[in-house]
C-alpha cells in the first residue's frame, strides 16, 4: 500500500539487499506553470490533481523545486509568505500530454502557505477562505500532500489543518520535511513522535529533504501514481 493513501504503488521492486527501489522514478517531474489564481473559478479544469499545502516556511517551494529538479520553479524564500495564490503546474503524463497528442495532464496545485504571522490582516484573513474554498471546491483533487516540518513536528495549525481534512473527508498523505535537519540518531524517534502528533501510524508518513534528496524519488512516484491520467 502507498502510505496513507489507501492506494497501491505497482513501481516498487525489490533491489538490492532486499531494499525497495523505485523503478523508472527518478526522472523529474516535468512540471510547468499553468496559471495563478485566488480561486477555483479562476483555474482550468483539470482531469486529475494533487495539491501540495503547508506552513509558511514548511519547506514546500524547495519540495516542489526538488521534485522537478528546478531551482525557480516555484519561489524559494526566506520571506515566509511571498507565495500568497494558487498556483496550477501541469505535470507530463505518461503518455506525454495532449501537447505531444498522449492524454490531457494531470495538474499540481501549490496551494498558498498558511500560518505567516507577519502577513497583513487582510491577506491573514483570505488566506483560509482561499486554501479552504480551493480544498473544497476543486473538481477531480485525488491527493492532499500535507507538509509537516520534520525537525519541529506537527504546529497547532498543522494539526487543525489534518483535523479540518478528515472532518470533510478530503484525502490527505502527510509528507515530513526536512529530514536532514533531523540527527540520524534522533530519527526513529521523531518518526514515532511525529506521527502520533498527527495521529498516525509510522507507515502513513512520507519522509523528506530536499536538500539532500532523501525521499524525493518515493514522492515523485506517489505524484505520478495520482496524476498518470493514462492508469
Ligand atoms: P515554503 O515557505 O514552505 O515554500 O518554504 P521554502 O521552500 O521557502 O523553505 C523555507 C526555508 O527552509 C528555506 O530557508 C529553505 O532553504 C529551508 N529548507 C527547505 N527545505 C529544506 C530541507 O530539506 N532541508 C533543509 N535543511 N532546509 C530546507
């Protein structure tokens, strides 16, 4: 089973030394910039969707970065909050994308970052409605990606984030970030500790750094697995 998602990944073949590999995972994601909007009915229609939403600063313009191994894909910054729409990436199917005369692509939806204090009260106040509204209006969304910051753990507003989820069954992966920041010596731990604050299992949670690359190719083959309209 792909972790938390109630699906089944068929790209994992056992490897070497009976470790799992991930075939034909990793190429990049080849992602591009669609459209920007403050909400849905600003978007296109898509056939198939994943979203990726977080924390300011969680770590979700470098994930995204990481996956289609771009550095200006989506804006990484060292002022939270900057990337305050929606915003639509079209990911290449398998069969190549209408473009190429394959199946129309699934799409990538980089969701604002919530929780910047320093944002104005004004943009604090849309935030929610615009996260939400998208969460709940968006036709064909197959997948949620929730980052959580790995060296710190579940916030409050995580945590509410997950609650508000399941209280309107949307589907939801939680990915944790940053797990270089995280002493190997203290990672079993904190995978045990971090799942309970989301109150999950081990198994449930995608691990990440996209710094390092750990888990970025076991991410990518989860976007490609919701998003292949071709399945
Ligand atoms: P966003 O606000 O969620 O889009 O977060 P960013 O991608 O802009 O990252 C916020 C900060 O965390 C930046 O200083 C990044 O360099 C840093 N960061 C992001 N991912 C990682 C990671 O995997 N490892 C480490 N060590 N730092 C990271």
């Amino acid at each position: 089973m792909v972790p938390g998602t109630g699906a089944t990944s068929s790209a994992c073949t056992t490897g070497r030394g009976g470790i799992c590999q991930i075939d034909h995972m990793s190429a990049p994601l080849r992602l591009t910039f669609v459209q920007s909007g403050t909400k849905v009915s600003d978007l296109p229609a898509s056939p198939v969707e994943v979203a990726f939403v977080g924390r300011s600063n969680v770590g979700k313009s470098s994930l995204i970065n990481a996956l289609a191994n771009q550095k200006q894909l989506a804006r990484v910054s060292n002022t939270p909050g900057r990337t305050q729409l929606l915003n639509l990436f079209s990911v290449d199917s398998a069969g190549g994308g209408a473009a190429s005369g394959g199946p129309p692509t699934g799409t990538v939806m980089d969701l604002p970052g919530y929780g910047y204090a320093k944002a104005s009260k004004s943009v604090r106040r849309d935030w929610p409605a615009m996260i939400e509204g998208y969460l709940l209006e968006r036709e064909n969304l197959a997948m949620v990606f929730v980052l959580v910051d790995g060296e710190i753990g579940p916030t409050k507003l995580d945590t509410q984030m997950l609650d508000w989820l399941r209280y309107n069954t949307i589907p939801h992966t939680v990915v944790a970030t940053k797990m270089d920041k995280v002493k190997s010596a203290k990672r079993a731990t904190r995978r045990k500790d971090l799942a309970a604050g989301c109150s999950l299992d081990l198994g449930d949670i995608v691990w990440v750094s996209a710094s390092k690359g750990d888990g970025i190719d076991a991410l990518r083959s989860l976007v490609r697995t919701w998003t292949d309209t071709a399945r």
